[in-house]
C-alpha cells in the first residue's frame, strides 16, 4: 500500500466532502490512466496509487479508521481494518481500473489496453454483511473472543453449490461462445470506445445450467444460518471495523463469497467515562481526607489501586494514575485513570458529629477566601 498520506495523493484538505473526494479521484485517474499514457511507465503507480486513496477515502467507515490511526487503520496486519483491495503488498491493477470503471461507467479507454478492465464473468459473488458488536469496557481493556450468529445463504447441500442436479452437465451459452460478454465498438469525439456488457442469454456466465437442482432451483445456494468466531483485539473504539473475509453470503453457482463487516460498538460504563484511550473515575472522599491527606483506593479495570491524596486537596482536583487505562490499539503502552476526587459530604449527621462540625465551621469561617476573580 502507499504510505503517502491519502488526502495528499488527491489533492484534498481533511475536511473534503465525498463528493470533492469522487471529483479529484476522477481527474487524476483520467489523468494517469495506463491506456493515455502507454509510454509513461510511471502513469500506472499514479493511477494504483489515486486508486487506493480513493476506495478508503470513499468509504465512510474506512476513511474514520484512516483519520484516527492512519495506514495502520486500514491495514490488514493485525487482521484490523482491511485494505480497501484486500491484500497485504499494494495494488493489483486489474482490481484498479475494475474499480475505476465500477464508480464511473468506462469499459476501456480509447481502444487501448488489450482488455483491461474487462468486467468479471460468470455467476454474481455473495453479498456483503454488516454486523453489529456490543463491547464491554473489560473487553476492550483486554482484548476477546466473541461469537455471532447471522442468517445468510449458504452453498447448497445438495448440489455442492454448482445449481445443476447431481449427474447433469452444463452447455456453453451459444449467444457469446461461453465468453459471459458480448462487445461493441462505438466511436466518439474522445476516440474509439469498447463497450463490454454481461451477455443477457447467460447473464454473463457463459454457461446455461440446463437441469437446475430441485433443492436451490439453480441458484446453488440456500438460506441457513453460521455462528463466526470474532477476535477483537485490546484498545478498539466504537465505529472500528472487522473485516472477516469470504465469510459473507455464498456466491452464485460457486462463485466468490462476500465479506462480513463486524462493526463495534463500545457500551458505556457504570464508573468510567472513557476519553480515547483515557479514563476518568469520580470518586467521593471525605473532607477529613481532602484536608489532612490520606490514602484511596480507586477501582480501576485491572483491580484496585492506591491513590496517596495530599493535605489540602480541593475538591474536583484531578490525580493521574500512570498506565491504568485503555491499551492503544496495535501498540504495547496504554493510556491513564484519570480520578476526580470530589469531597463528599453525609445527608444526615449524628449528634456528635453536628458539634464536631460546628466547631469546624467557627475554626473555618475566617479562612474561607471570597469570590474568585475572573482570569
């Protein structure tokens, strides 16, 4: 993948909207494009290299792990975030100008390019799935394995998800000779255009299943339900995503199965307020601490901690207990506890502790500073 910064390859702020996004991918890729440029060997990297800025900066959910952990965000190392191209070592070409031509409607360019781009044959892939995951605060702190049941279809039993009865052959579509497309060559002011569409004999498959199965009726595929296994790793946040590859719906006739996307979502928490990797605790104390100093223990997610409070502590001072918060995600330090000690005071009082704080009060009256004036 690219290590320059997305926004930079495109020419874009931070703030861009989707469509300045859709606008500036367009020009570059019409740009750079390897059928304009066919002695510019360099023309090809800028066209991988705008494309794979484009299909993160797109994509609301990918460009949000973008924006708050960089290319780590849409990495597949880790088995978190998912390159917008599935793999782990840069572009494929093909999948480029596929994904130039799905958002804008080219087939090729300017009868250049010995068929690059071609669309893709055969049965239709499975369908993506989105699934949501609730996290516990404990989860996230740690890192767990979670389960999820989704309804989806499966390949079918009975056939093996190839449509036909056991037994049975298919034919080749005598419309486009089995190729799944048909072709035509249009002129225009631009050039000469090679319009590639699916064959309407065999929707683009090349083949016609002529005895289809009674189970599936020639689909290859039926409805079910799988249980998934999701490891969620330490230090996530509410938005991330998982991509679990090829365990979407089950293509057509076997072809390619689509992903599940488990989107999480942290709950919040009974103590803890959570500030990216921080957190913060209020915790009542007594006066007589706050004004003497003493010890506190402060539940944190990893057990209890003693937080030693000075003499003459105000009440709503913040204390910073070093590495007792969320771990960061793919990274071995972890953020603090921040507690917010708040003085508190009983509803009732006893007799013996009204005379207490009578006396209190009268040592204290002269002491109590006025107003605080505006900085």
């Amino acid at each position: 993948m690219s290590q320059r910064d997305y926004y930079e390859v495109l020419g874009l702020e931070k703030n861009c909207t989707p469509d300045d996004v859709r606008k500036s991918y367009r020009k570059r890729a019409m740009k750079f494009h390897p059928d304009r440029n066919p002695d510019d060997p360099g023309a090809e990297d800028k066209f991988k290299e705008a494309t794979e800025a484009y299909e993160v900066l797109k994509d609301d959910q990918k460009r949000q792990a973008y924006d708050q952990f960089g290319h780590a965000g849409v990495s597949d190392q880790g088995g978190f975030g998912g390159n917008p191209f599935g793999g782990g070592g840069g572009i494929d070409m093909e999948d480029a100008l596929r994904s130039f031509m799905r958002d804008f409607g080219f087939d090729s360019f300017f009868g250049g390019g010995g068929g690059r781009g071609r669309q893709q044959n055969g049965p239709a892939p499975g369908r993506d799935l989105r699934v949501k995951l609730k996290l516990t605060l404990e989860e996230v702190y740690d890192g767990t394995t979670k389960q999820i049941k989704i309804q989806k279809k499966v390949a079918c039993s009975n056939c093996g998800g190839s449509g036909r009865r056991p037994g049975s052959e298919v034919s080749r579509c005598a419309t486009c000779g089995g190729s799944g497309e048909v072709r035509r060559v249009q002129r225009s002011i631009l050039g000469q255009f090679v319009n590639v569409s699916p064959c309407h004999a065999c929707n683009g498959e090349g083949v016609i299943v002529k005895d289809p199965c009674t189970n599936c009726r020639g689909e290859g595929r039926a409805n079910d339900h799988e249980t998934l296994n999701v490891n969620v790793p330490a230090g996530v946040s509410t938005g991330d995503y998982i991509p679990l590859r090829g365990q979407g719906e089950a293509g057509v006739r076997g072809a390619q199965a689509g992903d599940v996307m488990v989107i999480l979502e942290v709950v919040e928490h009974d103590l803890f307020e959570r500030m990216r990797q921080d957190l913060i605790i209020d915790m009542p104390v007594a006066f007589s601490v706050l004004a003497l100093g003493g010890k506190v223990e402060v539940p944190t997610l990893d057990g209890a901690a003693k937080l030693k409070v000075p003499a003459g502590t105000q009440s709503h001072q913040l204390f910073r207990l070093r590495g007792k918060g969320l771990p960061h995600l793919n990274a071995h330090r972890r953020g603090d506890l921040l507690v917010r000690l708040v003085a508190w005071s009983p509803g009732r009082t006893s007799k013996e502790e009204a005379k207490l704080l009578e006396r209190l009060l009268e040592l204290e009256e002269s002491k109590v500073p006025g107003p605080r004036r505006r900085s």
